[in-house]
C-alpha cells in the first residue's frame, strides 16, 4: 500500500488543512466537535450498528448545536460515501468506515488508509494470475444470462459468449453482480418476496468519473486528498439534491511509477443522483457537474490548456453498487447464500457484510468464501471487520 499524504479542503478560495477549518469556531465549538468525535471513534462495530438506519442529519442534530460542528461532520460524510445529502448517509456505515480507518493506524487528516502501489489494477492482475495458476479460466466480453437451476440445486451457467450461448456446468455457483442484476438471472419464482422487495428498492451510488493527465503534477509536493464541498454551479440552489462535492488526488505523485517522469495523473470524481432526483440521466444538471469540474481545475491549473495533456470524463450510472444509505445496509443486505436454491452464493459490496466500495466487495468475498467452504475465513480480516 502506498499512502496518501494528507487531506486539503476548498475554503474561501484556497486550500486548507483538514483541522484549520475549526480556527474560526468558538471554544464551545471545538468542545463539542471533539466531543461528537470522541463518542463516534470509541463505538465498537456493534455500537455503530444501531445507527445503521439513522441518516447523518439528523443524528448530527441530536449530538450538536453548533451549525458549524454538524456540518463539519456531515460534509466529511458526504466526501467518504459520495453522497450530497446528509439525509441519504447511513451514520452507522460512516461511523464504521471512520473507524475502519483509524484502527488502521491512519485518519482523514493524515489523508486516510492509501491505495495499492501500481493502481487499483494491480488487484485485478494479481487474482487474475492466482485464478489460473490454480487451474481457473477467465473468460471476458461473455455476459451471465442466467443461472442453470434443476430442483432448487444450481447447476451452473448459460453464457452469452463470443461464439453464441454455451452452457458452463458447476457444482458452486458464485455471483458476484450487484443483487438488483442478479435478480433477474434467477428466475423469479426461486425469490422469496420479501427478498424480491428489498432487492427492489436497492439504489446505487451514480456521478461523474474521470482521469486528467498534466505535466507537471498539479502540485509536486502534495501527495495527499483534494477535496471541495461544493464546485461551481453545482450547488442545491442549482438544482440538485445537495451541494455537489467534488474530489479527487494526483496518483502520480501518491505513486511516481504510475506516470512518465513529470506528469500528474488526476482520477476526479463527483456524486450525483440516480433517483428521487434523477441527476445522473439529467442531461442539463450532468453538463452542469462537468463544467463545474472543468472550472474548477481551470481554477487551480490557470494554465489549463498548456499543462493538461489529456483527460476524459464519463457518466457513471453506478460507482457504488448500492448506496450507503439507511433502509439498504445493516440487517437490509441480501446474504450471501440464496435461501431455497442450494450451491447458490452472493459476493460484492451489495450484500452481507458492512462497507462499500473495495473494503465492502472485499468483507462480502470473504463471507461468501466462509459459506461455500463451512470454514470462518474472516479471521484474515483486521478484527473490526470481522
């Protein structure tokens, strides 16, 4: 793991440091923003676990009077899950990724957990070598169309491949789409209906993703997180379901061996919503959130033009399989074994486990690992996440 390097925050036209954005707050103030933090850092996983289906904004409302303290803590809510409204945020899953974090041995403002030097690929690389070192075959650019089912036993797959569909037998059938595309390669009458409404009502996390190359690194000195609560245009007052937060690090200088000498590499990012509003199928409010982020990095690159050599955004419907909201995650998640058809298992962020993204496809791998085999796998997991 290579790590971050800290944290810069957007305020009044410049960059901050995580703890100065508390210099302008009374001492009552901090007392209570450490007071607030102290009780979310000492809960135990089980503790948290109450606060599964209360949102941040209202629990921040119950634990601070200062508006300050509470927005302090819900903006950092909004950066860590994506989400823009403090309303949609499970303060159960945010107090667990928080403390995720810090038992690791980091915390936000030293920049948070890093990521895997190479990039997030060299993951993927290295379990697609395990997977055919020990007799695996990775076959791609062939989509499941369903699950072969005979007697409630699943029996294996039938492939939509380069060659036509072709029937692939097995005695485990693992699947590792979110549930709400899972649903439909199970045929329905296999699906308890309580099961069939809470996959209904599963909802991902959608937004705006992007890379941009410069030479030179935006800031050679940095190696940490960039993160600004709201970008141009892109406020509620615009339109959308809560200030659009916009983020993003320079991967070349967190991991100088990514890029050629001299360069920046850019991953950027911002959440938007894919329901209740529907922001990402917007058209007018997605070209609002990317010349946002467009005039923001000219903000800080006035340069703009000479110094970036190339960069592409895309409109993702889904950058978390499931949103990390209240009445999706906690006891709500999917097991990761069907409950009427045997030798059939779940894996990913979307079912039993708590986290999103890596550190939830991951916690849900492992789960799935333990049922299939009858062994508890969690142990090589740091004990917060067993």
């Amino acid at each position: 793991m290579v790590p971050n390097r800290g944290l810069r925050w957007w305020l009044n036209d410049e960059w901050h440091e995580l703890r100065d954005l508390m210099q302008g707050w009374t001492m009552e103030e901090i007392q209570e923003g450490r007071e607030v933090s102290r009780e979310m850092n000492l809960m135990s996983k089980e503790e948290a676990d109450v606060f599964d289906h209360v949102d941040m904004e209202v629990y921040m409302r119950s634990r601070a009077k200062s508006p300050k303290v509470r927005e302090f803590h819900q903006v950092l809510a909004a950066w860590e899950t994506g989400l823009n409204d403090p309303a949609l945020v499970s303060t159960g899953e945010h107090i667990k990724a928080i403390n995720l974090v810090h038992r690791s041995g980091r915390d936000f403002q030293s920049g948070g957990a890093g990521e895997p030097q190479g990039g997030f690929n060299s993951l993927t690389r290295a379990f697609a070598t395990i997977i055919e070192d020990n007799g695996g075959i990775i076959q791609t650019a062939s989509p499941v169309k369903e699950v072969l089912i005979e007697d409630y036993v699943a029996r294996g797959v039938r492939v939509a491949g380069p060659d036509g569909e072709q029937d692939y037998l097995a005695p485990v059938v693992v699947c590792n789409v979110p549930m709400q595309r899972a649903y439909p390669l199970v045929p329905a009458e296999y699906w308890p209906l309580e099961y069939v409404e809470r996959i209904e009502q599963i909802w991902p996390l959608a937004g705006i993703l992007g890379w941009v190359c410069t030479k030179p690194p935006m800031d050679p000195n940095f190696a940490g997180i960039y993160v600004n609560p709201v970008m141009p245009g892109c406020s509620a007052a615009d339109g959308y379901r809560g200030d659009v937060l916009f983020s993003c690090e320079d991967a070349g200088v967190i991991d100088p061996q990514r890029v050629p000498e001299g360069h920046g590499l850019l991953p950027v990012w911002c959440g938007l919503m894919p329901r209740n509003p529907d922001e990402i199928r917007n058209k007018e409010l997605v070209d609002r959130a990317v010349e946002g982020m467009l005039t923001f990095l000219k903000q800080l690159m006035p340069n703009f033009e000479q110094q970036v050599q190339w960069y592409f955004l895309t409109r993702c419907d889904e950058l978390y399989h499931m949103s990390v909201s209240p009445g999706l995650v906690g006891d709500r998640r999917l097991p990761v074994s069907h409950p009427t058809v045997k030798n059939l298992h779940f894996a990913g962020d979307s079912v039993t486990q708590w986290s999103f993204g890596l550190s939830g496809a991951t916690g849900g791998a492992i789960h799935c690992a333990s049922a299939i085999s009858g062994r508890d796998h969690s142990v090589i997991l740091p004990a917060y996440m067993r």
